[in-house]
C-alpha cells in the first residue's frame, strides 16, 4: 500500500502541480487585480459564507461515502442513487439557508443574487467531490486525479479568453467570472459521471426517509467535523467584511495573503483525499498503517516547512510582483499565514487517520473548542489589526488543532511515536529555523535567491531522512521493469 501510496501521490501531486498554480496566480488572481480588491472582497466574503454552510448541503456524505466504500466496494450500486437522492433535496434546503443567513447579518437583497450563484456553484462543486468519493472509493486514484483538475483547466481555457483578450478584458464583471464557475462544475460532473458507467448507477431524486435515515445518521459525525473545520477556517475573511467599516476592502487584503496559503494547502489537500481510502481500507483489513503515516508526515514535514521558510522570507517582493497594488498589511499578513501551512498539513495526515478509523466524536470535541477560540481571537484581533490580527488568529487556531489531533492519533489510533523519527524532525526544524534568521542575500535577484532557499531546505530534509527518496528511487525502477 506504502508504494501504491507513492506511486499515486506522485502522478496526483505532478498533474496538479502543472494546472492548480496557473489557475491560482494566472485566472484567480487576475480576476482580484482586474476588478479590485474591494469588489474581490465581496465576493470572497460571500464565498466564505457559502463554504461555512456548505454543510447543510453535504452533510457529511462524500467522507462517509468515501470510508465506506474503501471498504465495501458493493455498496456502491444501492448507495450510489440514495445519496445522490439525498443530496438533490440538501441543494434545496441548503440554498434556501445561505439566503436566511445573509439577510439575518446585514446583506441586503441586492446581494442575495450574486450570493446565490456562488452557494449553487457550491452545489455544484459539492456533487463532483461526491462523484469523485465514488471515483476514489472504488480505487480508481487516476481517474480521480483527472477529475480534480479538471475544473480548473476549464476555468483557465473560459477566464483565459475572458481576461486576456484585449476587447473583453476591459468589460470583465464578477458575474462573468461565477458564470465561468458554472459551466467549468457542470462539464466536471459530467466527465465524473462519465468515468462512474457500467457499474449500473442512476439518478434518484425518490425521497425514503426510512431507507435514507440509517445513512444519514451514520454520516452526521462527518457533517460535524466538515462543519467545524469549515467555521474555523472561513470565518476570518467573512468577519473582516462584516466587523470593519472598510471590510471588503480589508478582506480583499487579507485574501492576497490568503491566496498563496490556499495555493499551498492544496498539495496537502491531494494527501488527504489519497490517504483516506488508502487508510480506511487498510485499517478494515488490520494492517499496519504506521509505515503510510510515516511516509505522508515525512513528505509533509518537509514541504510545508521548507515552503514556509522560503516565503517568509521574500513575502515583500513575492506579494508587489503578484499585486498591482500592495499594502503593507499583505506582506505582513502573509508572512504569519504561510507558517499555517505547517500545521494544516500534519492535521491533513493525523484528521485523516483518525476520520478513516471512525474516531470522530474525539475528533469533533476538538474541533468544537478550536471553532470557539478562533472565534474569540477573531473577534478581538479584527477590530484592533485588521487583517494581519486575523492571520495571526489563523496561526494560533491551526498550531492548535494540528497538536491536538496528533495527540489523539497517537492515543486512539494503531501508530506509535518513533522516537529517531521525532528527532529527525526536530534537527531539521532547528535547521531550518536558522535558515529564517539568516541576513538576506546581498547578490543575485529574489527569485533566483528563493530557488536557492527551495533547494536548500530540501537538501536539509533529505539529511534528515524526511524525504524517503530510496522508495521513490526503488518505485521508479520497479515501475520502468514493468
């Protein structure tokens, strides 16, 4: 499993590497920088409340699904319509509730439009995660590896013609852009499904409670758990635009720093959603996960500290060379923001061992405490600091809830604490953290000096053994007999 586990994350991280970063910094960013930071703002804010909400409308399925069918493939013929059935009427319900909820905080109905264009682009965005949990359930990892880019590709060919055209780009409007959402979700459900025939599935929107009530209630330990980390990791750029009376403006700040952040997270995203069946299966058939766990913390680890290290420490120039215009409340932003990148990454390893062996309750009390404390610090942060209080509530929030799910894993899961592994880790930290003080480079332009900070930092884990390139080396020559 540890060298399919490579194998796959090899061929998921590559092709995700070539299209997510251009979507991210050539169509997502542009549309920022085309209408403004303010108007950009908006729209993130929006965004934020339809994801903090996207559980009335998953309620936990495409985990539950996911779980379930790494370990029972022949549940997916009866379970596939039912839920699918289910979720039609959870659309309805959950379109209705981001509507009730923007008019209770103080949007008014001029904004209900837009707003609810984003939440069915959500609804959209939900049924192809829920396809793709069939996809990855039944083990077919390169099919979900396609699937996961492939809105994105259609996002860079539409938003591509839109604003890099000369005649178009002048009269580029926010809603051309959730249109161009769209149609790339709609022509991703498609393909999914696509990939998904001759296993007999069909459509249902037939509503049986009796039928569907054992699956909903096995699943509301997941709708919590997304639910909590939704709250914890969206409320920031909502309460920015709804606390400050230039809130859109600042959320539009916060959200340039935010944006490398997400670009980041996404590399560990693709871990998780490769980890869990993996994980659940092999928990199913009481195999040893520790080998899997050591390999993706390792891999982790060294990523996301190394990237860390490298963006910290040219976030002035990499923010004024990405932003038209550029406060200093980005750069500062971003340089606490990039080091959550840290712990989301060890909670994508531990959360994920921990949702594949079923140990949720333990899991959703933690996350519960975290949704409070990042509430409060939010709260108190925003007002006095704008959008740097709120990456630095970020970073506290994510250190927190990343160390407490690695106590739990360790406490309730079948993996052990390896000591050689620990101090591995804790050499390379201390190495790296020099790395951070070190005085700038007098020579050489930032990128070049960046390059160099990457290839470092990676020469540093490899020492330390967090990047398990004998597997790689042994995969690749296995693969290239075949």
């Amino acid at each position: 499993m540890k060298r399919e586990f490579l194998l796959n994350i090899l061929f998921l991280v590559g092709i995700n590497l070539l299209i997510k970063p251009l979507y991210i910094f050539g169509i997502d960013l542009k549309v920022q920088n085309t209408l403004g930071s303010q108007t950009y703002g908006l729209f993130a804010a929006l965004f934020s409340l339809s994801y903090i909400l996207q559980i009335i409308n998953d309620a936990g399925l495409q985990q539950f699904n996911n779980q379930t069918l790494s370990q029972d493939r022949g549940l997916l013929r009866d379970q596939y319509p039912r839920l699918l059935g289910l979720k039609f009427w959870l659309a309805v319900i959950y379109l209705a509730g981001c509507a009730l909820i923007a008019l209770s905080i103080g949007y008014g109905p001029e904004i209900l439009p837009l707003l609810l264009h984003i939440a069915f682009n959500q609804v959209l965005l939900s049924w192809i995660l829920f396809i793709r949990s069939n996809i990855s359930g039944m083990g077919m990892y390169r099919q979900d590896s396609l699937v996961s880019v492939l809105d994105k590709f259609l996002m860079l060919a539409i938003c591509g013609i839109l604003l890099y055209h000369p005649d178009l780009s002048a009269r580029f409007t926010l809603s051309w852009f959730v249109w161009a959402q769209t149609i790339s979700f709609l022509l991703t459900i498609l393909v999914g499904r696509a990939f998904l025939r001759g296993h007999g599935l069909r459509f249902s929107r037939s509503f049986s409670w009796t039928s569907l009530r054992p699956l909903v209630m096995k699943s509301l330990p997941f709708a919590l758990a997304v639910l909590l980390m939704s709250a914890y990791t969206r409320m920031d750029t909502l309460l920015l635009e709804r606390l400050l009376p230039d809130g859109d403006h600042e959320a539009g700040i916060y959200y340039m720093a935010y944006r490398l952040l997400d670009a980041a997270n996404n590399v560990s995203l693709l871990f998780a959603g490769l980890l869990l069946p993996m994980l659940a299966q092999m928990l199913a058939r009481r195999e040893d996960v520790q080998p899997l766990v050591v390999v993706g913390t390792r891999l982790l680890v060294a990523g996301s500290v190394v990237t860390a290290v490298a963006v910290s420490r040219y976030a002035d120039p990499i923010i004024h060379s990405l932003y038209d215009q550029a406060p200093g409340e980005a750069v500062a932003s971003l340089k606490l923001l990039i080091w959550s990148f840290v712990p989301v990454s060890m909670m994508y390893v531990f959360g994920t061992l921990l949702t594949a062996g079923a140990r949720l309750n333990l899991m959703n009390k933690a996350l519960a405490f975290t949704v409070v404390i990042n509430l409060v610090l939010l709260l108190v942060l925003i007002p006095l600091h704008g959008a740097v209080g709120a990456a630095t509530a970020t970073l506290v929030t994510q250190s927190g809830v990343a160390l407490t799910m690695i106590i739990l894993a360790f406490r309730v899961m079948p993996v052990r604490l390896d000591w050689k592994e620990l101090r591995g880790i804790i050499g390379f930290l201390l190495v790296m953290t020099g790395l951070v003080l070190l005085p700038p480079f007098e020579q050489g332009a930032w990128t070049l000096q960046f390059g160099v900070i990457l290839l470092i930092g990676l020469a540093v884990a490899a020492s330390f053994g967090l990047l398990p390139l004998g597997n790689l080396f042994t995969l690749l020559r296995s693969r290239s007999r075949a």
